[in-house]
C-alpha cells in the first residue's frame, strides 16, 4: 500500500502540485462501483489528515456502502479554471476503524465521532493533466515506477 506521505517522499514537488488542486476547491467527484458493477458518481469533500489523503461520508450513504463493499476508487479534484491543472487519483479507499484516529478526525472536521464514516486512501496511481505552451504535459505517478510524462498537441 502506498499512503500520502509516501507519494510526498517520493515524489514531493508532484505531490505538492497535486495537493495544491485539491485544497483549490472544497467539492471533488469520486467514482465508486455499485454492487452490480456499473459506475456510480458522487460529489465529495478530501482532507489531509496525519500524513494520508481523507475522505468523509454521513453515515449509510451509498457511496460509503459501495466502498465499504468493494473499496476500488477513483477521485477527480474539482478542476475549476483548470489553472492549477487537472487531477485523479486512482486506488482504495479503505474505511477507518481505529478510535482514536476516528476522535482525531471528528474534532479536525468538527463532526461528533459516530456520525460519519472515514476513509483512508491507498494510491495506485496519479496522474496531473496540465497545458504547458500550445501542448497539454499529462504526468503519471505509480507507486515505485517514478512519474511518466506525455506530451500532447
């Protein structure tokens, strides 16, 4: 498994360009599966929280359900203007179980503990979709393959 912090070791200066989209907007889109397959799309909130990228849910909504039934993931920051680029993350999103890692959260979030569900993010792979000049520079990241760059006109 590989965490946030241990994307932000090894790769810091993507990892900032990649939190940067992020914390650009409050509301992101995850795509989940259904428990017959098809995709589901859902709007989302993401945290930063002791060194991992976070997620939230209220409790009992679909997209907790799907996730806690099959945890396979994708997540797109809200891309706005796009001047910070575009960015998904692939992976798993794993629910969070442990108490004090769930109290720690609630008073960060400021929600009782008990009212929502969390979830940690395993990361698999990353990619940032940005325009550099008249050509669009699309970075992939995989855990322990380094970053890929393409180049597109």
């Amino acid at each position: 498994m590989t965490d946030w912090q241990q994307f932000e070791t090894e790769v810091p200066e993507f990892a900032a360009a990649v939190r940067k989209c992020f914390e650009a907007h409050l509301h992101h889109v995850l795509a989940t599966l259904r428990g017959d397959g098809s995709p589901r799309v859902s709007g989302t909130e993401v945290q930063f929280h002791s060194g991992n990228l976070t997620m939230g849910s209220m409790p009992r909504a679909l997209k907790a359900l799907d996730l806690r039934r099959d945890p396979r993931a994708a997540l797109h920051a809200h891309p706005g203007e796009m001047t910070e680029g575009d960015v998904k993350v692939a992976g798993r999103a794993i629910e969070v179980s442990e108490d004090e890692e769930l109290r720690a959260y609630a008073a960060e979030i400021q929600h009782e503990p008990g009212t929502f569900h969390m979830f940690r993010w395993e990361l698999h792979e990353i990619t940032h979709t940005s325009v550099a000049g008249d050509q669009l520079l699309i970075r992939t990241w995989r855990p322990g393959a380094g970053i890929t760059d393409h180049h597109r006109s």
